[in-house]
C-alpha cells in the first residue's frame, strides 16, 4: 500500500559551513594603497591542539555518547611574500595542514575518526582568528543494520570532513603562542551511502603553537596591490557517484559537463556563469526497470529514459585562486529535473507496521520545499591547477573534487578534469 503525506521531520546535510572559506574570504580584504610597504614573513609553525566538547544526535536513538575527545598536530605557514599574488588581497591568511584523531565518546558504536585537512586561517583583528578547513576523515565505525542499527550518522570507512573554529589569542611565551579555540566540525560521505545523518560536533580546545623557522623580517618588500581583471571561459567534464535511497543503496555513476565564463580580478577573485548538463545511472535505471512509482504514477517517463534522467540547469560560480589551489561554491538554478520528484519521495519517506501487519509506506509530499530543493542546486569543493595561478597563464588544466548538492543537502561526490583559457590581462582605471 501507498499513500503521500506531509513528513513531519527532515534530514538535512550539514555541508553549508564550506561556504565560510569563501565568504569570509571575500570580506576580509585588507583596504590597503596600490604600494603596500610590508616586512617579508614565510616563517612556519608546528601546533598541538587539545579539544573537548559535545557529539550531537544524529537521528532518533542515536546511541549515548560521553564528552568527545580530539588532538590536532598542525603545519601553518605565514604568506608574506612577493610570490603569492592572491595574499595582501586576503590580508595575507596563514594556511597550512592539521592531522586529527577525534573519539565521539562511544567508541563500540561511533568510534573514532582520523582526519588530514588543508586550512586557512584569517586575523579578524589582534586578538581573534578565524579558521576554516575542508578534507578527508577516515572513521573506524560505521552504521550496521544488525550490529549498529541506531548509528545512522556514517555508513562509509572515507568521509568528508569539515572545520570552523574562532581562536582568541591567550598570550605568547618566547617562542611559542597560546589560544582558546571554539568551534564546529562536521563528517558526512557526500550521498554515496545511506544512512548519511553526518557527525556533528561543538568543541571548545586550548593550542600552542611552536616556531620552526626564524620570521625573515630583516627584508622590506615593496608589494604591488594594483587592481587588475581578466576574463577567462572554463569548460568541465565529471564523474560523481551517489545512491538513490537506502533501498536502492548501490552506488552508481552521475556524468556532469559544464561551460562557464566571467571574470578574474586580481588575479585571485574568480566570478562567472555557466550551463551544466548531468545524467544520473540511479534515475536511469530506476525507470528502465520500471520501477513501482514509474509503474503507478509516472509512465511517461518511459517514452524516453534517456531525457527524464538528466538534469539541465545554470549556475553562477565564485573561486578563490591560491597558487595551484582553487576554493570553489556555485549557486544554480535547475532547468530541468524530472526524475527528482521520485528521488524526493522515496528519501522523504517512511514506511510503518499498521495493525494488521501490513508494511504502509508512505511517501514525502511535494510541497513548497520541495520546490525549492528541485530548484535550487549548490557545488562545493577544491580544485588543483596544473600551472601556479601566480603566473596568470593563458591555458590551464585543473583537477577538482567537489560536493554537489539540492540547495544544502548533498546528491553526490564528484571528480572533474577542466581547461581554462585566460584572455588579456587589463589595469582597472
């Protein structure tokens, strides 16, 4: 038996706080004049963090959890040179690489996560840092239908993970620096298993930081900060995977091509629009096999499985470009997604055991939210260009691997191999 009702909880994919790396990005450049005097620093540090807080429930009976435990080594280097041109734009951001070990507090049924995480750390002023970070756990405990039935959090062994934390700077000791940290963390597989509920964690930590390389400040630099833009067209080719729902939890593929151009000012803000083009296996498959809601409401979508499995839409793309590494959101609207209101109702779904003993499924309702998820699609990730965008070159390539997503919930992990070809590069006047 089927029938469509309104759900009365949803899960929602905690992926947004990425967008941190570039909207913090944007807003925290430093005014400076068109000569910037400044002393060089590409000194680097060594750090250990110490962190404690709270692991939240993922889903209903979600098993007890004790204070969550974890300790970061991290690599940070200062960015105060001549070479990186995107820097004294971003008010010149330490970035660097953190090793973590994070135990949720039930190590039988959530266990632990062993994380390796770029990151970029901004000063919002002398005493507070802003840092934000996006990379790879590894988790030692996932959901199991028989063994660990109330962990619908994780379901995979390599996840994504994410970090936003604010540090206030306690004081500093010869050469060592000390802080108190506040933050967030976030570990979700970006839809390529179900149940994918995420890990969500609120974590309060103390830090040290170690000096291993003496500052070069004995050099002054004499930085140009002259304002320049080009124009560029990109052209990107992917392969995701997701799965469609917790029945149809195999994975398979989501081939992507997509064509944007726009702008590129100061050789580190990218802006631009674009078309895409997806096709997913699931939605293929689903209807090719003449599935129970193909079946029973939408027939049609067998007079051409080919079409009703593609999503067509445009987007607007934002990149931070940093040396050979691209930080990349888009925003878009989908033109066309047929096949996502069948997604929709087997995700938002539920099924029960009535009285009789019979199993009742009951659908999710296409109501204004779902509109708004069918419209609305997001693409979050990090690119790695062949060439150094430093030395603005007029062909590169670049690898990418992003989370795509309907508004903030994730539809698949993708890998792309894209071209960009730069035109001349103008002085704004």
């Amino acid at each position: 038996m089927i029938s469509t009702n309104r759900i009365t909880s949803l899960n929602y994919s905690r992926k947004n706080n990425f967008i941190l790396v570039i909207l913090v990005s944007l807003f925290n450049v430093k005014s400076f004049s068109q000569e910037l005097k400044i002393h060089k620093d590409t000194s680097s540090f060594f750090g250990a963090e110490i962190l404690v807080g709270k692991t939240m429930e993922a889903n209903t009976d979600f098993p007890e959890t004790n204070l969550q435990l974890g300790f970061n080594i991290n690599y940070t280097q200062n960015n105060i040179t001549e070479n990186k041109l995107w820097a004294p734009w971003l008010g010149f951001p330490k970035t660097g690489i953190s090793f973590g070990i994070y135990d949720f507090g039930n190590t039988e049924k959530i266990g632990r996560a062993y994380t390796l995480m770029p990151f970029m750390e901004f000063n919002i002023s002398k005493k507070w840092n802003l840092y934000t970070g996006v990379g790879l756990s590894f988790m030692d405990t996932q959901f199991n239908t028989i063994t660990n039935p109330f962990n619908k959090a994780i379901t995979t062994d390599l996840n994504w993970s994410f970090k936003s934390f604010f540090y206030y700077n306690l004081f500093k000791l010869k050469s060592t620096d000390f802080r108190l940290g506040l933050g967030y963390v976030h570990h979700s597989n970006g839809h390529t298993r179900l149940p994918n509920q995420g890990l969500n964690s609120f974590l309060a930590s103390i830090a040290a930081s170690f000096k291993s390389s003496e500052e070069q400040d004995v050099e002054e630099l004499v930085i140009n900060k002259t304002p320049t833009r080009q124009t560029y067209y990109s052209v990107r080719a992917g392969l995701g995977q997701n799965v469609l729902s917790e029945v149809f939890n195999d994975k398979k593929e989501v081939y992507s091509f997509a064509v944007s151009a726009g702008r590129i000012h100061n050789n580190t803000f990218k802006f631009g629009g674009g078309i895409y083009y997806r096709f997913y296996e699931h939605y293929y498959d689903y209807i090719k096999n003449d599935e129970e809601l193909v079946n029973t409401m939408y027939p049609h979508f067998r007079e051409d499985p080919f079409a009703y499995a593609s999503n067509l839409g445009i987007f607007g793309t934002a990149e931070l470009l940093l040396g050979h590494i691209g930080i990349e959101v888009d925003f878009g609207l989908n033109i066309s997604k047929p096949f996502y209101k069948i997604d929709w109702m087997l995700n938002q779904g539920y099924d029960f055991v009535n009285s009789q003993g019979e199993t009742i499924v009951v659908l999710g309702e296409l109501d204004t939210y779902y509109e708004i998820k069918r419209t609305i699609s997001s693409k979050l990730g990090l690119k790695y260009y062949f060439i150094s965008n430093d030395k603005t070159p007029k062909h590169n390539f670049f690898i990418g691997a992003h989370i795509n997503a309907n508004l903030g919930q994730a539809d698949f992990t993708e890998l792309s191999f894209g071209y960009v070809r730069r035109f001349n590069l103008f002085n704004k006047k």
